[in-house]
C-alpha cells in the first residue's frame, strides 16, 4: 500500500534529480517512439482513450445552452490542461513495455499500486485547481467586456464574438491568457507523472525537476509545448475524434522524453 510520502517521496529526504538538456532531435526521435508504442497494440491504446473524446462531445452538448455558450471554449481548451493527468496509463504502458514487461491495456490502471500514488494525486489536484482557475479566469473576462447577461442565441452569441471589437478583445486577449496558464502547466507537469511513476520521488520533486527541465532547455521545451499544442488542435478537428489517435502518441512520446531529459538514479543503468 502506497504511503503518505508526497513531499518527500519514499526515502524521506528531498531527492535531487539530475536533467540532461537535449535537441529538438530528441522530441522527434521521442515521437518517433511513441509511435511506435502506439502501434504495438493501438487496439487497446484507442479503446483506453476514448474517454477524451466522449468527454470532449459531452462537453460541447452540455454547454450548447445559451447560459453557458460562453464557457465552451474555455472548457474544451481548458480540458487540454488535465492531459498530463489523463495520460498517466500511457506512460505506464511505455514504461512497462520499455522494462520489457506485459504491456498489455489493463496495466494501464496498475497505476493504482503505484507506492508514488499519493504524490500522483497531489500533482493531479494541483492540475485540477489550475484547471477550475482558468475557467474563473475566463468568466470574469467574458462578463468583464459582455456584462453578466447571457447570450440570446447561438447565432447571436456568435455574431458578439466574431463581428465586434470587444469580441476579437476577447478573442486576442483570452488566447493570451490561455498561453499563460498552459505554460505554467507545461513548466511544472511536462515530466512530473512519468518522473513519479518511474521514481516516488515525491509530488515536490517531481514539479521541481520539470521547472528545472524547462529552464534547461527553454527552447527545446517551448518546441514540445508547440507539438503538443498543433496536435491537440488537430486532433480536436473532427468532434475531437482524432483525440483517440493523438493522445496515445502523446503521451508515449512524453514518457520517452522524460527518459532523455532526466538521469537514471547511479545505480540504475539507462534503458537503450
């Protein structure tokens, strides 16, 4: 059973973890693995990602009424924020397959067992909270150029946004402040749930040591964040239905690219 070690991590102290700065090189050949991960048994990966999607659809039928128009952007961009969250099974299914282990879809929830749950569930809130902040964030915006007053309609609301300045203002200015809260996400989560899966180093460490890969190769990163960003884009195109095939890659990819960016413990020997 998983201990309560989330600040600290299994051995009681503040671990450092040692990072490696790497090439823009590094995330295609990242890519390139987690394609392949993808394909050893896309089955079971498309099956376990569906969720995104499904919600993705739910979310856009829930907000369709007039009363809640506004926050339609804000919650299908905003969804994006928990995916380093959602993906936690694909690591462990890359993970488990670069160890050499059954990689089969139900391992994907042996996460559960994982003696770093605890520290997982505390960055997971910590997404959670970033995530409710920016749907604030973007009601108080809205309200702040539109009033409290809802839209009368679809078409109407519609108009507001993309006939008027105050609407291309919330455009320009919301995306800004979107790219704010995904690069705080990106800074303190990019390799935090691979890092804990593999090492129960302990939820501050592992926020740590992404800061600290982010601030190593700020270029290289903000080169991942834009990957990310195009992909979830065009994933979401079709009614979000590509999301089955993009998460996956992503997040297989993202495990491969914790395993460039940080150091093996000393005495464990780097997977080839």
């Amino acid at each position: 059973m998983a201990s309560f070690h989330v600040i600290a991590g299994a051995s009681e102290t503040l671990e450092h973890t040692r990072i490696r700065k790497i090439g823009v090189s590094d995330l295609f050949d990242a890519l390139r693995r987690g394609v392949d991960d993808f394909m050893v048994k896309p089955s079971h990966i498309v099956f376990l990602c569906l969720i995104y999607p499904l919600v993705g659809v739910v979310l856009a039928a829930w907000t369709s009424g007039a009363n809640a128009l506004p926050l339609l952007f804000p919650l299908v961009s905003g969804f994006a924020l928990l995916g380093p969250f959602a993906a936690i099974g694909l690591y462990e299914i890359s993970r488990r397959r670069e160890a050499g282990l059954d990689s089969s879809w139900s391992h994907a929830f042996e996460v559960k067992n994982s003696p770093a749950l605890p520290s997982i569930a505390a960055v997971g809130i910590m997404l959670f909270a970033i995530f409710i902040a920016w749907l604030l964030t973007a009601q108080a915006f809205y309200v702040q150029l539109f009033g409290p007053t809802p839209p009368a309609s679809l078409s109407g609301f519609i108009n507001e946004i993309f006939a008027t300045g105050r609407g291309w203002t919330l455009i320009v200015l919301g995306h800004a402040i979107g790219f704010v809260f995904a690069v705080v996400v990106l800074c303190t989560t990019v390799v935090a749930f691979p890092l804990l899966l593999d090492r129960d180093v302990g939820a501050y460490e592992a926020i740590h040591t992404s800061v600290r890969v982010v601030m190593a190769n700020p270029f290289v990163m903000a080169v991942w964040g834009l990957i990310v960003a195009v992909a979830l884009i065009i994933g979401s195109i079709p009614i979000f239905a590509g999301l089955a095939v993009v998460l996956p890659i992503l997040g297989h990819a993202t495990w491969h690219v914790y395993r460039k960016v940080v150091e093996p413990p000393p005495s464990v020997k780097p997977a080839g």
